[in-house]
C-alpha cells in the first residue's frame, strides 16, 4: 500500500468549529475531577493513509500536533474535517511521496503570498 497524504490550510475559525480536542483523560477516568487540557486551535489538516487505516491530523504552524481521528475512508477524513471547520478548509493538495517534513512543505506551497 502507497503512502496516500493530503493536506489543506485552515482559513480562519467563523464559526468556531464545532468539535474541540483535548489532551488528557476524561473525568470519567479520575475518579470525576477533569484534568484535561484543550487543545490549541490546528491551522493545517493531513490526512494520511497507513496500515492500520485513514488518519486525519490537525496541527498548528509550530509542528505542534492539537488532535487525530481514525476514518474508514479518505472521504470519511474529509467529511469529518468539513463538519469540524465548516467551509474554512482549502483545497486539499496531494502530498508527494518524497515529502518529509510535511509542515515546511505546506508552510511552501499554502502560505506563500
């Protein structure tokens, strides 16, 4: 299996996206006292074929990964990050095989003006 990535750039947050993403375990899980920690807002959005299934990634310019989610499907990736950030999304672009740094190489080609 091919290492299938796309990225797109988050534009701007109108409305606030609807789904936060936390870092920590839920009050469920410590003994009622929640301790999590929101994350920070993405500014860029992979989603990476592997293995074990679709990943979409959010992170923000600083390489600072704020959430994943697995999908069954590329599109199931895209829907989901459409629900979350509204039409605020770019274009998603291909990501070459021979990328490995995926945030100076989007930093390159969606944030250049």
């Amino acid at each position: 299996m091919s290492n299938i990535r796309f990225l797109a750039r988050i534009t701007g947050f109108s409305p606030p996206p609807l789904t936060k993403h936390y870092a920590g375990l839920p009050a469920e899980l410590t003994g009622g006292k929640d301790m999590r920690g929101e994350m920070s807002l993405p500014s860029l959005l992979v989603i990476e074929q592997k293995p074990d299934g679709i990943f979409l990634y959010r992170y923000t310019l600083d390489q600072q990964c704020v959430g994943d989610t697995w999908h069954q499907s590329i599109d199931e990736a895209k829907d989901q990050a459409a629900i979350e950030y509204h039409e605020q999304i770019s274009a998603w672009h291909d990501i070459p095989p021979d990328v490995s740094d995926v945030i100076a190489y989007a930093k390159r080609i969606l944030y250049q003006h």
